[in-house]
C-alpha cells in the first residue's frame, strides 16, 4: 500500500497515527502519552497531562475528541467510557 506521507514528519496538527484502549487507573501511565482522547460513551474524564497538571471534564459527549496531551487517565473521577487514546 502506497503512503503519500511516509517520509513527512508528524507534527501536533498532524492525524493520529496510532491508537489504543485507554484503561483508567490511578496508579499506573497509559502506554505511552497522548496527542489526544476519543470518548465513545459520555460522562466526566479526569486526566494527568503530560505537564503534570491534574484536570476534570465534566459532562463530555460521546463521540468527542480532546486534543490533550494526556499521561494517565484517572480511574477516580472518570465516568466516560470506551475511551481510546490517539497518537
């Protein structure tokens, strides 16, 4: 299969590469930090950015997507569901 943009760079801007189930915890990282959140199912999400900084988002519809740089999904505080990490 032929990709256009192999040999560019990906940038902030850039799509989403890759993606994976991101599991809420309030112990333990997502595999790796995030470009950004996919919520399938509604409800508040609890983060830790890669900043360190401690966020909530309350009454976030399904089907959104948050352009976050996210290290841990916090299981405390997180009510959304079918949530998938992209980068």
């Amino acid at each position: 299969m032929t990709d256009r943009y192999a040999d560019y760079v990906s940038g902030l801007e850039s799509p989403a590469q890759h993606g994976f189930a991101a599991t809420p915890s309030n112990s333990a990282d997502l595999p790796e930090v995030t470009r950004a959140l996919y919520v399938g199912g509604a409800g508040a999400v609890a983060v830790i950015l890669a900043s360190g900084a401690e966020l909530s988002f309350a009454g976030v519809a399904s089907g959104t997507i948050l352009p976050l740089r996210v290290r841990r999904l916090k299981a405390s505080g997180t009510t959304a569901s079918n949530i998938v990490g992209l980068v």
